[in-house]
C-alpha cells in the first residue's frame, strides 16, 4: 500500500512537471509571436516554422498553439 502510495505520488508529480513544462513552451511561442509581429516581418509559413526551436511533435505543437494564440489576441 505504501509503495503504491509512493508510486502514485511520483507519478502526480511527473505528470505536473509536464506540465508546467508544456505551459513554458507555448509561453515561448506566444513571446515569438509578440517579436515576430515587432518586428514588420509579412513572413511566411516558412519562416513562422523556423522559429519554432522544437523537434519533437508534441512539443512543436505547444510552440505553434502559444504563438497563434498571441496572433489572435494582439
């Protein structure tokens, strides 16, 4: 019982440093964006994509949801 306890909590706290991490990321990506539009750059899909410093697919994708969401408020 007590292993599974502790077993449990590990877990729980793997699960929130996720995210928390997964919330930095699409912070990045919003912090892009805000440059990216200082910036004047038209830009393309091409460039918007070279920004994005992240390889794996999960997190490219909290990048990309981070910047758009600034896209769509500023």
């Amino acid at each position: 019982m007590q292993k599974t306890m502790q077993m449990n909590a590990q877990e729980n706290m793997m699960e929130s440093d996720a995210g928390f991490r997964m919330s930095r990321i699409r912070a990045e990506g919003w912090k892009a964006a805000q440059a990216y539009l200082v910036s004047g750059d038209p830009g393309d899909g091409k460039k918007i994509a070279a920004l994005n410093p992240y390889r794996a697919e999960l997190e490219r994708k909290q990048w990309y949801t981070g910047f758009n969401s600034a896209l769509e408020r500023l």
